[in-house]
C-alpha cells in the first residue's frame, strides 16, 4: 500500500496544469509620446461605461514617477454599437466617439490636461484586437493638444501604443 501510495503521489505531482487560454493579461498601458517611451501601468485598469443607447469602455492607467505626480493617460470608446474587435478612428463616420486625455501634474498641484482635438492629420486611432468581458487588448496612436505651464500650446505626439487590460 506504501509503494502504491509513494506512486499516486509521484503521478499527481508531475502532472501539468494546462491553464492554455486561460491566463490572465497583464495590466499594461505603454506608448511612445514624442519619441520616448512610457508606461502607465500604475493603477491601470479598464472599464465599461454606462452609456444610455450605447456602449462604452475606459483604458486608463497612471505613471509612477517620483518627479511628476498624477501623470495619466485616459482613453475612452462610445459607440450606438458593441464595442468590439477593430479600429475606432477620431472623426470617422459610423458614430464612434473616442477620446484620449493626457494629464500630468506638477510638484505645486497644478494639473495640465491635453486632449484629442480632432487633428486630421495624425487622429486618435484605436485598435481593439482581442475583447471579453474579461479583458482588452490593442493599439493605439494619436495626437493631445492643450496649454503648458507658460500659457503656450503644446501637442504630444502618441506612437507605438500597446494596452493589455482586464476588465
């Protein structure tokens, strides 16, 4: 009985759990804004929006950096349509409404906000390639504008970004 017993157990042990599809995606939020790349993944999350007549979802993450407090990246989709796999694109017919909001805070509480503005020659472009109701992920590219700390416009070009989010 020792011997079958020592067996079974060496049996049970060197089984493999398959967790095939079942993993989890990181939370990840990352893009290259003018060139240098940046993560957002403190606190990073994605949600649904309660839309009345429609869809929506948030992708929203932070930077942890002890220099700038409170920089964030704010990404939201709302469409009459399930949000599903494909591209939403800034001012494109079809009724998707996508915005992106660039925040960073300096040291003194002040916060400076840059938005999507509607930019026809580099517009938000999202790409949505996998999503459940567990989680999203995709692409995305675009340009924020709004003021620096001096009052002048300032536009942040958005590249190369990547989001890997649970719901």
């Amino acid at each position: 009985i020792t011997i079958l017993l020592f067996a079974a157990m060496l049996c049970f042990s060197s089984c493999k759990k398959n967790n095939a599809g079942n993993d989890a995606p990181a939370y990840t939020i990352s893009a290259s804004i003018d060139g240098n790349a940046t993560t957002f993944n403190y606190g990073a999350l994605a949600s649904t929006i309660n839309v009345s007549g429609g869809f929506g979802i948030t992708i929203y993450g932070n930077r942890k950096d002890p220099s700038i407090s409170q920089t964030s990246l704010l990404i939201s989709i709302v469409s009459p349509n399930p949000i599903s796999n494909g591209t939403y694109v800034e001012n494109s017919s079809g009724n998707p409404l996508i915005q992106m909001t660039y925040t960073y805070d300096f040291v003194f509480g002040i916060k400076y906000i840059f938005e999507t503005y509607g930019s026809t020659t580099n517009p938000l472009r999202v790409t949505i390639t996998d999503i459940t109701s567990a989680f999203a992920k995709g692409t995305f590219s675009g340009e924020v504008t709004g003021m620096d700390a001096t009052g002048s416009m300032v536009k942040y070009v958005f590249t190369n970004g990547v989001f890997n989010m649970k719901f």
